[in-house]
C-alpha cells in the first residue's frame, strides 16, 4: 500500500496535470524560505554581534582569526535553523495547495469515485498555521536530543515522521470525512500513516529534493487515504449526501 501510495506520488511530482502546481509550490517555498533567512540572520545580528563586539576587543591581536571562526559558525547556525524549519514550512504550503493537487489525482485516477470537497481558505489556513507551532515544538525537542550521541537523526526522523504523516493524512482524509472522523481513521491506522510519515521525512532530509516535499507528501497521503478507504465501510457523510 505504501509502496504504491510512493510510487504514485514520486510520477506524480513532475506530470503534465500538476506541472502548475509544481511551479507554484517550489516558488512559494523558495520565497518563504528566502524570507525567513533574512529574517533569522537580521534576528542574529541583532542579538549577537553586540556580544561579540564586547568580547573581541579584549583578544589579543594574534587571535584576531576568532572573528573568522564566530562567523563560520554563525554560518552553521543559520543553515541549521533554516532547515529546522524546513518541516513547518511545508505543512503551511501543502495545507493551501492540497486541495489542487487532490482534484487533479482524484480526476486523473480515481474518476469513477465521488469527488471530495475543498476546506474553505480560512479553515485551510487556520490548521496550517495550528501544525506550524505544533511541528516547531516538535523540532526543537529533535534539536535538543541531537546533543545525545546516537539519538539525534532517529529523533528527526520519528518527530517528523509522526507529525508529517499524521498532519498531511488527515488533510487527505478531510476532503471526505469531517474532522473527527478523519482523526479516527488516522488513529486506526496509525501505524500505517506513521510509516508513511517517515517516508516524508526521508524526502524531506534530502537537499534541494526536499523543495518539493509539499507536492510529494500531499499526493502520497491522497493516495493513501485513497486505499485504506476501499478496506472501510461506507461512510455515514457520504450516504447522507454530505
């Protein structure tokens, strides 16, 4: 099932049918990713370089190589906060153009089924900005376990892999079902969508691939649902014309 569901999304990425929604998915993601850079650097020489101001005078001008050494870590320390927010920013993305990429794979190959229904913008946006400060927490805590020899890439990939499968899942889930029952089958299935969620993370651990997360995990999870909704009974919401 998941192999398929990876699969499917993996041909899915560069298609005719969501070429668009690829140019504008890798867009909007360089831009917000380009932003926040200016943003955490600007945030850095605001807080740090006074610091380092106050310290460097009182090195010896034979040490005058550590201003060279605080600015490669600076370097470091900003790629590594930009790719701790690599995660959050895919799920706001993928939450505004899931519903694009779910009518064009529900058109495309699933036609003999019932279409879903989009979530209204405001909906869309409001949970997207609800995981946003969910998998910011969760990546943090990733973050302080990378000091614990051994734990840190596991870490990564079991915070991510749960908090990715469970959130694009049920945005999959909710063109269909309502909230509840989408959390339901979700839990149901918890096994399965977290393993689908650890294959997000591997996308997502990829460079420049993991650019293109939003589109991949989107179409993977429509799959997904897609499958594990032929094992479950009809839906109630579905029979009363929901």
């Amino acid at each position: 099932m998941i192999f398929d569901a990876t699969r499917l999304a993996l041909t899915n990425i560069l298609s005719p049918e969501t070429r668009s929604v690829f140019w504008k998915v890798l867009a909007l993601t360089l831009l917000v990713l380009a932003g926040l850079w200016v943003a955490i650097r600007q945030l850095f020489i605001y807080l740090a370089l006074p610091w380092i101001d106050t310290l460097l005078p009182g090195i010896p001008d034979w040490a005058g190589w550590l201003g060279f050494v605080f600015a490669i870590l600076a370097g470091i320390g900003l790629a590594l906060a930009l790719a701790l927010l690599i995660a959050p920013v895919t799920a706001i993305i993928a939450g505004l153009f899931l519903d694009d990429v779910a009518e064009v794979l529900e058109k495309r190959d699933y036609p003999q089924d019932a279409p879903g229904r989009a979530m209204p913008m405001g909906e869309a946006i409001w949970a997207s900005l609800k995981f946003f400060g969910v998998i910011i927490l969760g990546n943090l805590i990733a973050l302080l376990l990378l000091l614990v020899p051994g734990v840190n890439l596991i870490a990564f990939f079991l915070v991510n892999g749960y908090l990715l499968g469970r959130e694009f899942f049920e945005f999959a889930a909710m063109r269909f079902r309502t909230p509840d029952e989408a959390r339901q089958l979700r839990a149901k299935h918890a096994a399965t969508v977290f393993t689908a969620g650890l294959v997000i993370a591997l996308f997502l651990a990829i460079p420049f691939v993991n650019l293109l997360t939003p589109l991949f995990a989107a179409s993977l999870m429509v799959h997904l649902h897609k499958s594990i909704s032929k094992r479950e009974p009809p839906l109630v919401t579905q029979q009363l014309g929901r």
